[in-house]
C-alpha cells in the first residue's frame, strides 16, 4: 500500500509518499518560517497564503521523485497511490484549509481514498519511519508529544491505539522554549536557538536554579507557564549570561519531562517509549532521557525520530495514515483547529 501525506498545519508545507507504513519514497518540506522570525512569531494569514503557494511545487517535487510523474502531462491519470491522508487539525485554519481542500480535489479527481490526520498521532508515528535496520516500535507504548502548541502523555495500544493520560495545564514545552527565547532575545523559534545558546552555558551560574514545575506530583500534568514568570523575574532582578539561563529553561523543561514519562514508564510498564513533536529535535533532551532509561535499567525501546521528522513534515502524516480506522472515501472533512486526543 502506497500513502500520498500531506501537512499544511501551521508554517511547514509538506508532502510525502509513504510505503508499506516504513518506506520512504519521497518528502519535501517547505517552511514560511524565515518570514515569521521577522516578525518574532507566526501571523495565521502570512503562513496560509504561503501553503498556497507552496503547496503545489511541494506535491509535484514529491510525485516526480517517487514515481516519475508529472501532473503536467496526465492532470486526470492519477499516480500509483492508494490514499491521500491529509491533516485535519489542531493548527491554524487558514493553514489547515489550504491541505484539506486540496487533498478533496486530488482524492476527487483520482479517485482515490482520503484519510483525516491527527497532526498530534502523527507527530509520533514519525517513529515507525524507516531506520535500518532498526524494528519498528512495540506497542504497549508510552508517547510523550512535545510540540509548540502541546505537551502530552499518551498511552498506545493495539486496543485502543490512544488513550490519554495528561497534558500541560498552561503553555506547552515548544511555547515556554519560544516565549523564554524571545525574553532572551535570542529570536524565534525559540527552541534550536536556546539549544544552541545552552551548549556554552551552565545554570550552576545562575543566582539561583529555575523552577520545575510540578516535577514532584504524582500525575502526569504539566505546567510551563511558571518557568517563564521565573525567566521573567529573573531577567528583571539578575544580569546574567544568556547562555546560563538558556541552560537552565533546557535543564528544568527536560527534567520535568524526564521525570513525569519515567513515572508512567513504572506505572505502565509499556514495552516502548516513542517521542514526538518539535521539541524531541532537542539533542539534548534526548540524552537525558537515555540516560535516565539506562540509570533506572528500565528495559525498554527507546524511541525518538530524527530531527526533521520531529518538526512537521508529511511522512509522519502518510505513516499515521496506515494506522487509522478513517479510511472511507468521503469529501465530509471540516478542518479542526482545536483538535485534541479525542478526534
Ligand atoms: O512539532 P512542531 O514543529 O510544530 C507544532 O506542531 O507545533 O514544533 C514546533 C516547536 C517550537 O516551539 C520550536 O521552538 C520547538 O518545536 N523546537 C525545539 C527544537 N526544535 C524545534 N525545541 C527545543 N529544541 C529544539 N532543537
Ligand atoms: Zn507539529
């Protein structure tokens, strides 16, 4: 089975062909985002009419690569796919919009099936990608998703496939790293740029070491919103280095996600622990989960995909597509910016 995926969520224009679940035959990404570190953030309108604009170079780029197939020459002959899986939300709906209708002409016009994705599912299907010669994930597992909008503890089964556990109560991981960056003026998105500052600095340097919010609670919420009055504050009464707080938001965001996924890895005992979303880009993140595995000889496969397939990209979207139950032919797909654990 061949799954055309396409991402128009947010900043990132996407398309992917998909093989079997793991292949990668072609993606493409194309991004606005130097247009939106101009502006120290995202405006919805700029990113929507960039996918407008970007959405088809990316779709024929994809099609050429994996098959040789030019739209130019057969619009109506459809290429060898089998599906179309499209994201349906959360993101922005102008974005949103852009993907979705597409996806409705193309799956239209060749006859073909339409899948709606969960950007959310998607961002940790990323983990069944190719890496040979690695198997891919064993489920029960543990998801953590860390992206600019959410902050997740899932637990995945056959069964259910998503069963919720917790999630932040106030800003995500991805948007304490771009509100802290920008205090910091160390520009946007916040994440790489404090991960790159925190490689020349130390938080032991500080006054005093930042909080980690809710680190000690026997659930698995999260809460972000106090780590940022604390930069806040901070910044305000101190003149520190930069690179030293940058440190210390890294240190205490990993720590309190480390130890929150440690707490439902000995509560559930799944056979796996997969991350996902933008934040899982952190290098150093993904160390310290390692290490704490191995500290806690806790006998389970880690998972974390490669940087450009933590950030959005379509090849997470085509894999998620082989996973969902959604597979009808049907034009009835609203775009659902809000979207949650539940869709
Ligand atoms: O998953 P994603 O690309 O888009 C959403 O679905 O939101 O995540 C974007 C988020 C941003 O907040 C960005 O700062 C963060 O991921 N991010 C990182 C890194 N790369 C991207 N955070 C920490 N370290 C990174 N290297
Ligand atoms: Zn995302």
């Amino acid at each position: 089975m061949i799954i055309l995926g396409l991402e128009t969520s947010c900043d990132e224009t996407a398309a992917a062909v998909v093989k079997n679940r793991r292949q990668i035959l072609a993606h493409q990404v194309a991004s606005s985002l130097p247009l939106h570190a101009q502006t120290g953030g995202i405006i919805p309108e700029v990113a929507a009419r960039r996918q407008l604009e970007y959405l088809l170079p990316v779709l024929r780029k994809v099609l050429v690569q994996a098959f040789d197939w030019t739209p130019d020459r057969h619009v109506s002959n459809p290429p060898p796919i089998d599906a179309i899986a499209v994201t349906q939300g959360p993101g922005l709906a102008g974005s949103l919009l852009v993907g979705i209708e597409s996806a409705k002409v193309l799956a239209n016009l060749w006859h073909k099936k339409l899948i709606p994705i969960n950007h959310l599912y998607a961002h940790l299907f990323a983990n069944w990608l190719e890496k040979p010669p690695r198997n891919e994930p064993a489920l029960p597992a543990i998801g953590l998703i860390i992206s600019g909008g959410h902050t997740d503890l899932v637990y995945i089964s056959e069964k259910t496939l998503f069963r919720w556990l917790g999630g932040t109560r106030d800003d995500a991981a991805g948007e304490c790293f771009d509100k802290t960056a920008r205090f910091l003026e160390l520009g946007y998105p916040g994440g790489p740029a404090i991960e790159a500052a925190a490689g020349s600095g130390n938080e032991k340097n500080l006054a005093s070491p930042l909080p980690r919010p809710m680190i000690d609670q026997p659930n698995f919420d999260f809460s972000f919103s106090g780590l940022k009055t604390a930069v806040v504050h901070y910044l305000n009464t101190n003149q520190p280095r930069r690179e030293d707080v940058a440190a210390g938001i890294q240190n205490a965001i990993t720590e309190v996600l480390v130890e929150k996924t440690l707490l439902a890895i000995k509560k559930y005992h799944p056979a796996s622990l997969l991350l996902g979303g933008g934040v899982a880009a952190n290098q150093f993140l993904v160390q310290a989960f390692r290490q704490r595995l191995d500290q806690e000889k806790q006998s389970i496969s880690f998972f974390a995909p490669p940087p450009h397939f933590c950030t959005d990209n379509a090849a997470a979207i085509a894999a998620a597509g082989f996973f969902s139950s959604k597979q009808n032919f049907t034009q009835n797909i609203p775009v659902q910016p809000n979207a949650g654990f539940c869709v």
